[in-house]
C-alpha cells in the first residue's frame, strides 16, 4: 500500500524515444488503468516502475521513496503478465508461495497465506495441479493469486485478461477490481480496451505514442476529452469528428450551420458523440444513411455529411431507416458540442 | 470451405498411410541395412566369438562356452578397468557439463556480443579427439610441453607418464574439452528458449540472480540436461578411445584402461580375441542397462 508518483518519465531505446515523459500522481489504493494504442508504450512505461527496464530520464517514487535504481525485487511490488508467466515446473501452491519462500518464511506461513488466497480466488482444489493442466481463467487465477499472497505494495498488471474469452473476461475484470478493492492495494493496470479501462480505473491514462494525452476519472476523459486522440479512443462507437468553421456566430459543417456555443472563430475541429445525436425534424445536421445496424436497445446509423465526411449516429430504440442514402436530420445538446484545435487537436472551450 | 468439410481428429497429428508395404519396406531398408551390417551383424560375432579361445597361434579356437565371461569376473584387472571406467565418465561427463553451463549462462547473460562468443566457443568441437589428445599431450609433455614447464617453475613436478592421478586428469580434461564446445551449444539454446517473462516474474518474486539460477532455470534445463547427461557419458564409455590412446595408452599401470580401451588392447595388442569379444558384449549389456537405469529413473523427473 503506497502511492507511486511518476515524474516527467521518460525512455528511450537507442535513438527512439519511447516514451516522451509521463508524470502522475497515483494515491495509495488507487486502481490507475494505462490505456492505449498497440505500441504506445504502455508496457514500457508498467515495465518501468517494475524496475524491469531501466528509466531513462526522470523519477519514480514508490511510498515516498526514490526507485529509480532498484532492482526489482527491493521494490515490494507484484506483477500479472500477459502470458501469466507461471513456473511450468511448479504445482499452484508452490508457484504461488515461490515469493514467500524467497522471503524466507516459515514453511507453515507460507502454506496458511497460500491456502487463504487460494480460497479468495477459488483455487483451493487446483493446488496440487502443474500449470499446464490448467486451463487459461485458472492460469489467470494463479498469476493473481501469486501477486497477492505477498501483499505487495503496488499491483502491476500488463493485459492480464487479453488471452481469456470475452464473457470470462468480463467476470474477471470485475474479480480483479473488487480483489483490488478489498486488499486495498495501489493498482496499474495496463489494457488496449477501452472498456476495460472505462469500466475498471478509478483514474485513466490515455497513451498514445509515448505521451499521457489525458490523466482522469473515465467519465472525466469521456465528458470531457483533453485532445482529439482521448476523444476517439475512449468511447464506442468512436466520436465522430469533423471539420467546422467559426463564422459569423455560427459553426459551419460544409453547408450546415451548427450552433456555435463558444463562440469560436476560424476552423476547428468538432468533435460530437454518436449516442448524443437525436433525430430532429428541424435538426441542423443532415446525414445520408448507407448502413443500419439495429443491436436492439439502439441502432447504429452509419453514413455521411453533405461534405462527403463519414459519420455514425447511434439512436435509442429501433429506428427503420432506409439503406440507399436516405436523409436524416439531426441535432446535438451544446454541451454535447467538443471542439478541438485544428491543428494541435487540444480541446478548445477553455472554461 | 466450411469448419466442417474435414473431421478433425482430437490430437491433430500427422499420420501418413501407406496403402501397399512396397513403399514403406523401402523407406525403412537403409536403416535396417545400416544396422545390421555396422552392428547387428558385428555385435553378433562378438557374442559367437566370446564362447570361443582361440589358439595361440589364430588358427582353430576351441569351444569353451562361459568360460571367457567367468574368467574375465575374477580377473582383478578387468574389475579394475569397471570402476576406472566409472571414475573416469562421471570426471569427463562433470568436467564436459558444469563449465559448459557456466559459460552458457554467462553468454546467455550478454545482451550484445553473445553471437561471437558462442561462435569462439564452439571452435574446439571442430577438433577430432585424437587430436585434441596430442594437443593436450603436447601441452603437458614432461620435457617439451609448455604447462609442464610452467609447472615446473612453480615447483610442481608434472609426470603423467609416471604418476596415475595426473595421467587420469590429463585424458579427462583432454577429452572433455571438445565436449565442452557441444554441450555449450545445448545450453545455450535452452537459455534462450527460457521465457523472459518467467525469469521476470521470479526477479520481482524476489529472487536474485543465482536464486533464480537454481530455483527456476536449472529445472526449466532439465530435459536438456538429461539429453546431455546420457550423451556426455556414451561419449565417455565409446568416444574417447582416441584420446586415451594418444596420450596414455591405457597406462600406467592401465590406470587409465577403460572399458573399451582394455577391449582393444586385450583384443588386437593381447590378440585375445575370446576375451575381447566376452568384453564387447559385457560392455554392451552395461550401457544398454544404463540407459535403461537413466530413461527409467530420471526422464520421468525431468518433465515438468
Ligand atoms: N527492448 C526494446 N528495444 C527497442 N524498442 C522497444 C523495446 N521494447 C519496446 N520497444 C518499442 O517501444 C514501443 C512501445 O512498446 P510497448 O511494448 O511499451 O508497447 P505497448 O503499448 O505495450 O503495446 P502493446 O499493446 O502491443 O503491448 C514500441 O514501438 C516498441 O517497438
Ligand atoms: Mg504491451
């Protein structure tokens, strides 16, 4: 239990920097969820506060205390991979005790906090079993189960769950957080999905190409994008964003004139939610429908602008719309309006 | 193509069938023929010619049924050339291995020049024993060779044509050595094919490098190390004929006869050709038996 602060981290492989200088301030307890793109540095950056990887420039500080320099076992912390990274030749109980024994605990300890955890994650019965007559959700189990027996100060987890299918992930995705919860141990979880991310984190960040493009609440960075990339990557379907103009009080899409809220002038970007868009007689937006995807509880509109920009609109309840380019008129809330810089894609109504 | 247009079968192996027996009998004939000509058909003569003595002069032999087997158990020298041979394996298949670890483990350590290290190092296995054995012999040679020199210097008289502790160190280390090259490369790529992110998880288990070394890696090499335990010690019984020869002969005082140096030397030296085949097939039955003991008692550990 400790807090782990990142200052202006960064990393670099050779030449490339791989990441560009990451800073945030996890409170104690707090379950902090690393989301991003394939390549964006994710793992390197859960790899540096492992101590896996050397850190390049800036500093780490676990519980108060500078690590940028120790190994990784000096920093009291436990990791789930990806892979799970169990020992083959080890049954459950002694790869879930490998950490205890090193510890050098007595043997009768070892085994109590064994059998406790395996009972926390219904593991009890497995014990005895090699890693490879397990099937993945166990293996997942048994990762969890050796990070937690050692009550470690951070959790660090990399996709733990990338490798389960997808109804079993949800199941575990909520044992993790509520293990987390209860043992009340500071968390850095790493996925690509962003749902994962949305439905976990206490505090996200958003990762794209080495840099934190948004650290907040999962509501915050959906309400509330920092920058055009959060504003795609969180959400599904994604925002659609498209190019506008600020001009005389109002906010120019091709032809269409929008409400302009801010009061911007100049082109812009905007940025407006699918599931925010309802269909409005007198609706400033006209959109030409190619394609319905009725899912039921709503129906995904996908088509395009007058401008010819493609666009999705996602609308409550089943809506027959034809296929061949059918007209819809639509309208959005103000505060549902995201503008961003043209060019630096910073989000732009500064209040 | 549909998932259902071949049956899949529940272990997808790959099993080829033969429709006539033509094909295969042809497939098999050159390992059938290979060995029944390099070693059924030889270890058959031996067994036929182990019941026989010839006369001095190589012109008759005499049927004298388990006599050569029963003489050969009460010889004291044959029983000698058992445990030298025994010393001398365990020596040469410890001196071929726990470097060869060591030196992998080492490499395997570099992030950068691995390549040309593994590269130098698998050079001695290029050697041929023999003459790895004149190599060595040169080396240590008692009035030319340069690390008996040196050892002179220090004060250490070296004289393994004399002394039996150093004629048996020498043809160990002399035969060992190519080996070590072999086994290296084994090693090796067993390191490399250890996930990183197993001896990541122990590294943030707590576990420091050699506590790594011992609690997970060492096992995770263990059906390599096996392979290699079988393979060091066949060499060491069949393979170093050639370094014995060249560097002791057997001696002195065959302090150095092992089992298939004293087959040789009682056979085509001594031209006791019962004996020596009554040795041939002692010999055979002792590794087979071996290699039963090892698949046995070992091979079930070694599979995690
Ligand atoms: N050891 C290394 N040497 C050089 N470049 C590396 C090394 N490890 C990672 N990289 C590079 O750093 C970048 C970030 O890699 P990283 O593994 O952190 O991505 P990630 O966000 O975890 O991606 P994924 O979701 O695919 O796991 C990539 O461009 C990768 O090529
Ligand atoms: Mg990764």
């Amino acid at each position: 239990m400790a807090t782990v602060e990142l200052d202006n981290i960064k990393k670099r492989f050779g030449p490339t920097e791989v990441i560009k200088g990451v800073s945030v301030d996890v409170e104690d307890g707090e379950f902090i969820v690393i989301v991003g793109p394939s390549g964006c540095g994710k793992s390197t950056l859960l790899r540096m506060v492992a101590g896996l990887e050397t850190i390049t420039e800036g500093e780490l500080r676990i519980g108060g205390t500078r690590a940028n320099d120790l190994e990784p076992m000096d920093r009291d912390i436990a990791m789930v991979f990806q892979n799970y990274a169990l020992y083959p030749h080890m049954s459950v109980a002694q790869n879930m005790g490998y950490g205890l024994r090193i510890a050098g605990l007595p043997k009768a300890e070892i085994a109590a906090k064994v059998q406790g955890a395996a009972k926390l994650l219904q593991l009890a019965e497995l014990l005895d079993r090699k890693p490879k007559q397990l099937s993945g959700g166990q293996r997942q189990r048994v990762a969890m189960g050796r990070a937690i027996v050692r009550e470690p100060k951070v959790f660090l987890f990399d996709e733990p769950l990338s490798n389960l299918d997808a109804k079993l992930r949800v199941q575990m995705r909520l044992e993790i957080r509520e293990l987390q919860a209860k043992l009340g141990i500071t968390a850095l979880y790493v996925t690509h999905d962003q749902v994962e991310a949305m439905t976990m984190a206490d505090r996200m960040i958003v990762m794209n190409e080495g840099i934190a493009e948004q650290i907040g609440t999962p509501l915050d960075v959906y309400e509330r994008p920092a920058s055009l990339f959060a504003a795609q990557f969180i959400g599904s379907p994604s925002m659609n964003v498209v190019r506008a103009e600020g001009r005389d009080g109002a906010l120019h899409v091709g032809d269409m004139g929008l409400p302009n809220p801010t009061g911007v002038s100049g082109p812009v970007m905007l940025g407006l939610r699918p599931e925010h868009l309802v269909p409005d007689a007198q609706g400033p937006i006209t959109m030409q429908v190619m394609l319905t995807e009725p899912l039921g509880a709503n129906t995904l509109l996908h088509g395009k602008l007058p401008d010819g920009s493609a666009f999705t609109a996602s609308l409550s309840g089943v809506h027959r719309v034809g296929h061949g380019g059918e007209a819809l008129r639509l309208s959005v809330a103000a505060e549902h309006m995201h503008l961003f810089d043209a060019t630096s894609g910073a989000r732009m109504d500064g209040d | 193509m549909g998932a259902g247009d071949r049956p899949l079968t529940p272990r997808m192996e790959k099993r080829v069938t033969f429709k006539g027996w033509l094909l295969p009998l042809c497939l098999i004939a050159p390992q059938v023929i290979i060995s029944a000509v390099f070693f059924f058909y030889p270890a058959g003569q031996a067994v036929w010619q182990s019941l026989f003595i010839p006369d001095p002069f190589g012109l008759s032999s005499q049927f004298v049924g388990l006599e050569n087997f029963e003489y050969l158990l009460g010889d004291p020298y044959y029983r000698a050339s058992f445990i030298t041979t025994a010393i001398f394996s365990t020596l040469v298949t410890l001196a071929a291995m726990i470097p060869a670890l060591f030196l992998a483990v080492m490499a395997d350590r570099l992030v950068k020049s691995a390549g040309v290290y593994r590269t130098l190092l698998i050079w001695p296995y290029a050697v041929a024993p023999a003459v790895a054995g004149v190599l060595w012999l040169f080396m240590f040679n008692t009035r030319v060779g340069v690390v008996a020199w040196y050892l002179g210097q220090l004060g250490y008289d070296w004289n393994h044509v004399l002394n039996e502790g150093e004629a048996m160190g020498l043809v160990v280390v002399a035969s060992a050595w190519g080996r070590i090259s072999y086994n290296f490369l084994f090693f090796f790529a067993a390191l490399q094919a250890v996930p990183r992110s197993i001896i990541e998880a122990a590294a943030i288990d707590g576990a420091r490098f050699w506590r790594r070394f011992f609690t997970i890696v060492l096992p995770l090499l263990s059906p390599t190390t096996f392979f290699l335990l079988v393979v060091n010690i066949v060499y060491a019984f069949f393979e170093t004929f050639g370094v014995i020869h060249t560097i002791t002969s057997g001696g002195p005082q065959q302090a150095t006869t092992i089992l298939v140096y004293k087959v040789f030397s009682d056979g085509f030296v001594g031209q006791d050709l019962g004996s020596s085949a009554a040795q041939s097939v002692i010999l055979l039955v002792v590794v087979g038996l071996l290699t039963v003991l090892q698949f046995k008692y070992i091979e079930k550990r070694v599979h995690y």
